[in-house]
C-alpha cells in the first residue's frame, strides 16, 4: 500500500483538530465560570 504517508497525514490531521477542538470547547468552558480573576 502506498497510503502509508497519506494516512499518517491524515491521522495527524486529525489528532490536530481533535486537540483544537477539544481546547477551544475547555477554554470556552473554563471562561464561563463565575469565578475568574481575570
């Protein structure tokens, strides 16, 4: 199989935004919490 570099890219790809998401949803999270000493 030559897919071997282009599911590798994929998979980063996707690991990438997972963690982006994932970050994006927590800080959205954590700033809507009442208690903040920003």
């Amino acid at each position: 199989m030559r897919l071997k570099g282009e599911a590798k890219m994929a998979f980063i790809l996707m690991i990438g935004v997972s963690l982006a998401f994932l970050t994006a949803i927590f800080t959205a999270g954590y700033n809507k919490k009442p208690e903040g000493n920003e």
